[in-house]
C-alpha cells in the first residue's frame, strides 16, 4: 500500500504544480484586452450619459418599465349572411264581376200556339 499512496501522493502533486504554472484565467479582462480604444470610449459615454439622464429624471429610473404580456382577445370570426330569400310577389287579386247587362234589342216577339191533333 505504500507504493500505492506514494504514487497517488506524486500524482497529486504534480497536478497541483501543473495548475500553479499555468496563467490564471480572467473572463472580465479578456474582453477589454481584445477591444480597441474607441470602444472603451463608447461605452464609457453611453454609461456616463445614462448615469446624467438618471439625474434629470429620477422617477424614469428607480423603476424600470414593466412589461405586461396580457392574452390575446379572442379572434372575431365574421359569419356571412345568409342568402337573401327573394319572395315572388304574391298573383294579382281576383275581381269578380258581374257580368255586363245587355239591353234586350228592340224587336217584335211573336208567340205562335201550335197545336198537332191528335
């Protein structure tokens, strides 16, 4: 078991010393390093011009604005009509009349008696 533990001992250590010599890794230093002048001086002014605007208007940046997400209202769905229903007029009414008087022409009526024997 010595020899076990001895090598996990050299194993460790040789971990530790590889990790020591390697240069420590900054995430907040690598963006700067790869950025010019001018986009430092960007940023900077953006920053320098919200913090300004925040003094002017104090109420505008002690809350930032809330966003409400609210449901859709339901869609509007449009029927269509229904076809127009085309009544035919009713037939004309019926009048009745009474027939036309025709005056009797004026002539001579003559009543025969006939009589056949018997």
């Amino acid at each position: 078991m010595t020899k076990f533990s001895t090598l996990a001992a050299a194993c460790g250590a040789l971990a530790l010393l590889a990790g020591m010599a390697s240069p420590p890794a900054r995430a907040e230093d690598e963006g700067w390093r790869g950025r010019g002048h001018e986009q430092r001086e960007r940023e900077w002014r953006n920053e320098h011009e919200r913090h300004e605007w925040c003094e002017h208007h104090p109420r505008e940046c002690a809350h930032p604005p809330t966003v409400v997400y609210e449901t859709a209202p339901p869609p509007v769905v449009v029927v269509p009509a229904p076809a127009p229903v085309y009544v035919a007029p009713p037939p004309p009414a019926v009048v009745y009349q009474p027939a036309p008087v025709v005056a009797p022409s004026p002539g001579i009526e003559l009543v025969v008696p006939l009589h056949i024997g018997h």
